[in-house]
C-alpha cells in the first residue's frame, strides 16, 4: 500500500523487522494505529500496551508522547493514519 495524503488526513504504511520502530515522538494531532500482522508495543504517554494484527486499533491523542516497537519474531506491518494532510512531529 502506498501512503497517502489529502486535504485532512496522511496515511502510511509501516513495515518492519523485529525490534525496529520510531523513537518516542509526539504530534499536535490525533494518530490512530491499526496493526495489519504482527505484533508491536505501543508506549501511550505512562501507558504500554501490546497489540497484534487484528486487533482493534489504538489512537495516540494530540500532543501525547508515542513510540511502538516491533516486539514480534515476524515482521510488523501497520497503517498509520494522521489526522493532518502534513507529517508535524516533534522527537523527544
């Protein structure tokens, strides 16, 4: 899948190896990620949760530290959609 922008929303698509993921990050919009197949760890400000294909989808309220992290054996394949036609993100 190809990502994607419009005049509201940015979509990408992730796919990564064990143990891959971005560092902990925030922006100043909601992000939702919906796990295709594998397994991350999503940290959510003081939260960690784990999530595996299929499972429903988890939003990252605005301005709330975020990372996710392949934590799996298999490769992590994620959509991850942006409720902003431009990637605003600020590394902590």
């Amino acid at each position: 899948m190809a990502d994607f922008h419009s005049a509201t929303m940015s979509v990408i698509t992730n796919d990564l190896a064990p143990g891959a993921g971005p560092a902990l990050h925030r922006h100043p919009y909601e992000e939702v990620f919906v796990i295709v197949s594998g397994e991350a760890t999503i940290t959510l400000g003081d939260e960690t949760v784990v999530v595996r294909g299929g499972d429903p989808p988890v939003v990252a309220p605005p301005h709330v530290p975020h990372a996710f992290k392949n934590t799996g054996t298999d490769r992590l394949v994620t959509v991850d959609i942006h409720a902003s036609p431009v990637f605003e993100t600020e590394w902590l």
